[in-house]
C-alpha cells in the first residue's frame, strides 16, 4: 500500500528535524571561534614573551687583508720612464715595478758622490802631510773603480809629492847651510889656533928685546915692534871668536827653522785637515740624500704579493707626489671582514663577540654562512662626506678551519660580505615592544 505524502502548507521545515535551532548553533560555533582565537592569541602570546629568539646586528661590508693593502706611491713624483709591471703579477719584496727619470737626480748624485772622492782624497793627503809620513795611504771609502775618484787620488798624490819635494828641496838648503857655517867655524878655529901659536911664539922673543932694552943694548922701537904684533894676533883672536859665535847662532837660526818647517808643514796639514773634515761631512749627508732621491727613482714592491689596482699604464705619465701608483695584495696575509654597522646599534656590538657571515659573491643557496668574531670595534664614528652615511667600522675574524671546509670559496680582498653580530637570546614580546618602550623613554626624557 502506497504511503500518503502530507499536503504542502507553505511552511519550510528546518533540516534537521522539528527541535533543529539556528540562533543555538551559531552562538557554539561562535563560541568555539572565540576558544581558538583565545587559544591562537594565548599561545602566541606565550610564545612572544617567553620563547627565546637570536638576535643578530647586521651589517655591510667586504674582505680585507688583515694587515691593509700596500699602497705604493712616491713622496716627490715625477716622469715615468718604465713599468715593468700589470695588474695580476705577482712580485716578491724589493723587486722593481717602476722607474721614474732620473736624468737629474742621478747627475746630483754623481756629482755629490764625486765631492766626496775628492774630499776624502784631500783628507788623505792632509792626514799623511800632518803625520809627516812619507806617502799618503788610500782611503777605504773611497770608490777606486771610478774614473772621477781615481782623478782626485791622482791629483792629491801629486800636490803631496810636490809639497814633499819643496819640503825636501828647503830642507837641504837649511842643512847645506848649517854645513856651511860649521866648516866656517872650523875655518875660524883653525885660524885661531894658528894666531895663538904665532903669540906663544912671539912672546918669548919680547921678552928677550924687554931684557936688552933695559940695558940699552936695542931700540925702543924693536921693542914696540914685538908687542904691536903681540897685540894685534889677539885682536884677530877675538875677531874670530867674535866671527864663531855669530856664525853658531845662525847654524842654530837655520836648526830652529828645520823643525819649525816640519811644525808649520803639520800644524797647517792639521788646520786644513779639520776643515776639510767638517766639509766631508756635510757633503757625505747630501751625498746619501742626492743618492736616497736617485735610489727612489726606482720604486720597489714593500712586500711579496699580487698587484692591484695599477693607475698607470703609459710610460711618460707624470706621477703626483704621494699618488698612489698601484697597491700590492701580500701574500699568506690573513683576511678579516671590514663590516659597517649603524651607530644605533654600535651599542650591542663589542669585541669578542661571535658572528655569522655570509659572503654574497658567492651562491646564497650552494654557499653557507661562515662563523667569524668581532675583533676590533672602531672607536670612533666614520662620516663619509661624499654619501653623508654615518657607521661604525667593525673588523671580524674568519673562522679559518670552518673557511677551509668550504672549497668552493677561495676569498679574495674586496669581496662583498654581509655580518650577523650576534647580540644574544630575546623574546618576541621584547622586539615588538622595543619601538614602543624608546618612544615612550624618550617622550619622558623630552617632558623632564
């Protein structure tokens, strides 16, 4: 038997049956809303303020070899007359990378060099004249394979000699002198003695005549006779003791003038030798200053290494005074992360501190972050007047054992690089609240 479907009367009947309530079930799925968002807020809630998060400083900077980049330059500049180098080549300490003209450095040089040569050939010749030696000895300094020193040697050994010969030549004249007047001496001796025998001879005889001119045996005048011969051998005996005595003092005028030639010939060597000294000095000092301003011309690389940055490439290019003409990259030198990092967070960035880093040269995603520590902390604040940014700069160590893990980086100075200083653990709420905290501190600090 078929079953009697109930006439339609215009009234929906809700799903669910007749004791089925809408407003009922809103308010419980209201109300389980409301729990979760309790819960959701709750549970982060909890989370922000209990939950500890790693705080990080970041900043901005690049590779840099820990003892700095040599930058060559000249403190005088000048004209560029070869270049021996290109970016790249690697050089070892001292070798030459430039040379600049030297046409006039290099003249003063030889000049200064060659006053020098002269002065301490002067010197020689003065100290042997002063000694009294009979030949001058040949200096150590002086450069014995050089045409001009050799010429000044030279010269000095032939002015000695001829100050020796002139020195001789007078010598043998004061010595032939006092020769001279020694055999006069002799001479007047000899004649002396020859008057004084002639007086003994005579003498007996006067007495013989006095005897007889008593007894009027001779004339007075034989008498006078004798004694006027007696008389007149004595007067030439004292004559010629007159003639010895002045000839004994010019023998000895002659001796003093022989040691006083050999005491003027030194004291005047000795003289010009102080002189000559003082003037060698002070032409040694400019001597090293004119060879120091050549040796220049010639620009050396101060460390063994790579060569970067050349600014010239063209011989006959003029070099300013302390430009810097290339820098050299040191080698097995030890490379650190130069970082910028803004003055308002310079407050949580000390030296000891650990760091992450990340080098953006390389892949983001092949590449992992490198641990490294704060090592210097600038202490002053760096203004960059070109850009006007403000930073601090920080330097950090590369961790080196975990660098050398990654082979696929091989570091080189200039290279991008950004740091994660880390600051230590903090809850969410802190960072959240943060902003909040310095407005209102300084809002206080504006009211007071």
């Amino acid at each position: 038997m078929a079953t009697r479907l109930p006439a339609l009367s215009g009234q929906l009947v809700p799903y669910g049956g007749p004791s089925y309530d809408p407003e009922t079930t809103i308010r419980g799925k209201l109300r389980l809303a409301l729990i979760a968002i309790a819960v959701l807020v709750f549970g982060i809630g909890s989370a922000a303020a209990f939950v500890p998060i790693g705080g990080a400083v970041m900043g901005g900077g690049s590779v840099a070899v820990e003892s700095r980049v040599k930058r060559v330059a000249h403190p005088t500049g000048g004209i560029i007359s070869e270049i021996y180098v290109k970016n790249g080549d690697h050089v070892e300490k001292g070798e030459i990378l430039m040379r600049l003209d030297d046409t006039v450095s290099g003249a003063d040089a030889q000049l200064s060099e060659l006053s020098v040569d002269q002065l301490l050939a002067q010197r020689a010749r003065l100290e042997a004249e002063r000694l009294g030696a009979s030949g001058m000895s040949i200096p150590a300094e002086l450069r014995r394979n050089d045409p001009g020193a050799r010429k000044a040697l030279a010269d000095e050994q032939k002015l000695f000699a001829i100050r020796q010969a002139e020195q001789a030549g007078i010598r043998a004249q004061l010595t032939a002198r006092i020769a001279q007047n020694e055999q006069q001496i002799a001479s007047y001796g000899a004649q002396i003695n020859a008057m004084r025998q002639q007086t003994a001879l005579i003498e007996p005889e006067r007495k013989g005549v006095r005897d007889l001119w008593e007894k009027d045996l001779v004339t007075i005048s034989r008498l006078n006779q004798l004694e006027r011969t007696q008389v007149d051998l004595q007067g030439q005996i004292a004559a010629l003791n007159a003639q010895i005595a002045q000839t004994q003092a010019r023998i000895t005028e002659a001796r003093e003038q022989l040691i006083q030639l050999g005491q003027t010939r030194r004291s005047e060597a000795g003289t010009q030798l102080a002189q000559v000294n003082a003037a060698l000095n002070q032409q040694q000092v400019r001597s090293v200053s004119a060879g120091d301003v050549q040796e220049r011309s010639v620009i050396r690389a101060p460390y063994a290494g790579t060569v970067d940055k050349l600014a010239f490439a063209t011989i006959g290019d003029v070099v300013r005074p302390a430009e810097t003409i290339m820098e050299i990259v040191p080698d097995d030198d030890k490379l650190v992360v130069e970082a910028m990092v803004s003055p308002a967070d310079i407050d949580q960035v000390r030296a000891g501190q650990p760091a992450r880093i990340r080098f953006s040269a390389f892949s983001a995603t092949s590449t992992p972050e490198i641990p490294g520590r704060v090592a210097v902390v600038a202490a002053e604040r760096t203004d960059e007047e070109r850009t006007g940014a403000s930073y601090y700069q920080v330097r950090l160590e590369i961790d080196e054992a975990a660098l050398s893990q990654q082979r696929r980086i091989q570091l080189k100075p200039g290279m991008p690089a950004e740091v994660y200083i880390e600051t230590g653990n903090r809850s969410m709420l802190s960072y959240l609240t943060k902003p909040l905290s310095d407005q209102l501190a300084r809002s206080f600090n504006d009211n007071n």
